[in-house]
C-alpha cells in the first residue's frame, strides 16, 4: 500500500501546478494558440501535455498551492506565462499595424471583417497579411518554437524565482516593435501610394474638370494591390526577424543583463 504524507502529497501537486498556471497563461495570450476558433478544450488538453512532460524535469518549491504563498507563486506563474505570450502576440500586432496603414492609404480602410483572434473589425488587407504572416510561421514550426521557449524559460526563470523589477520594463519596450516594425514593414507601399496621390493631386490642379474622386479611387486601389502583390516576396525576410525577436524577446524580458 503506498501512503503518501500532507507535504509529499503538496509538493507532487506543486510541482505540476505551478508549471501548468505558466503553460497555460502562455496559451491564452501566444499566437497562434490564442486565436478564437481554437477551442477552449483543445488548448486544456495541449497544455496539461506539456505540463505532464516538462513537470518531472522541474524542481518546484515544495510549499501548497492552497496556502497564501502558493496562490502568490501562482499568481506570478500566470502573470509570466501571459507576459511571455504577450511579447509574441505584439509581433502580430506589428504585422496588423501595417495592414491597417497601407489599407487606409489605398482607400479601404472601410472594408472590414470580423476578427475571432481580435475580437474586434479589422481592414480586410490587414486580415489577409496577418493570415499570410500566421501561415509563414505555422511553416517554420514556430508554435513548436513557442513551446520549446517555453520550456526553456523554466530553466532562465525558474518557479518561485520572482524576476527583478527592473527587467519588466523590457516587457514595456518591446511594445515599440509595433510601431516602428508596422511603419517599416508598410512603407514601401505607402510611398508609392504616397506618390501616386501626389501625382493625383498634380493632375488635378492641371485639369480641374477632371473627376479626381472618381478616378482617384480605383487608380490608388488598383496600385495598392499592385505594389502589395510586388512587395509580398520581399516581406519574408523581415518577417523572418520580426519572429526571431519575438521569440527572443519572450526569454530576454525577464532576464536583467
């Protein structure tokens, strides 16, 4: 008969709790296990998987998830893993950034569709480029990359190692990938479309009674796509690094160098 006492019994819990309030706050917010249309079991089931792997190879502070330190380790097992996930989720938020961008300056900033992922309208040109972008790193195996991070953040961070203060600041910092990663990514197009509303607007001023709404509109539509369907093979590299920094940036976050 085997007899287990109260703290053999706590640390055996905690030692598959703790990682799995970290796997499966990492599920919620990282690409593509976040998205809608996922479901809710499915990510339950995926992520005590992971747990029943990684757990054996952990060394987790033997104190009862119960108790009030328990539920604080929790709490920042969850909070990591979210963050962690987050840091990714904002790779696709630059991605969708430029979608929108170049959408508005072609003129169909006003075509949306529903988002499951966002749960918000977003510009049909942004919805394609995000589907692309997740397609790309579905193919590289970048939600097997995702779990192995993850893994390796037990080893970085290990459970009940509260992370510095001064390290969530990165967290903060990576938000700037959004903006300036967006910006780059659409600026090849926005500045043909740039250039041709300038010569839009030139030839209005040259011949006034020419209908420049009327022909203006499918011209910058027209060039949008053509510029988009041009620049696409040259958006993988950046693509490329913009996953590897995502990537990077969910370990680095929470490592003060």
């Amino acid at each position: 008969m085997i007899v287990f006492t109260t703290a053999e019994l706590d640390a055996l819990i905690a030692a598959f709790f703790y990682p799995l309030a970290r796997i499966l706050a990492l599920l919620v917010a990282a690409p593509p296990y976040n998205n809608a249309s996922l479901p809710m079991r499915m990510r339950l089931a995926l992520g005590l998987t992971v747990a029943v792997a990684i757990a054996p190879t952990l060394e987790a502070p033997a104190v009862a998830p119960a108790s009030g330190a328990g539920l604080l380790i929790l709490a920042e097992q969850m909070l990591i893993g979210y963050a962690m996930g987050f840091s990714m989720r904002l790779i696709f938020g630059a991605i969708d950034l430029a979608g929108n961008t170049f959408s508005t300056q072609m003129g169909l900033g006003f075509a949306t569709s529903y988002d499951p992922a966002g749960s918000s309208q977003t510009a049909v040109v942004s919805e394609v480029l995000g589907i692309l972008a997740l397609l790309m790193f579905i193919g590289i195996d970048g939600h097997l990359m995702i779990l192995s991070t993850l893994a390796q953040s037990f080893r970085a961070l290990p459970v009940g190692a509260l992370p510095a203060s001064a390290s969530w600041a990165n967290l903060a910092n990576t938000g700037a990938i959004v903006f300036s990663s967006g910006l780059l990514l659409a600026l090849p197009i926005v500045v043909a479309l740039l250039i041709t509303n300038t010569a839009l607007g030139v030839l209005g001023r040259v011949s006034p009674q020419l209908n420049i709404i009327v022909v203006g509109f499918p011209v910058t539509i027209a060039l949008g796509f053509s510029a988009l369907y041009v620049c696409l093979p040259y958006l993988i590299e950046p693509l490329m690094r913009l996953f590897e920094t995502g990537l990077r940036a969910m370990l680095e976050n929470f490592v003060v160098r």
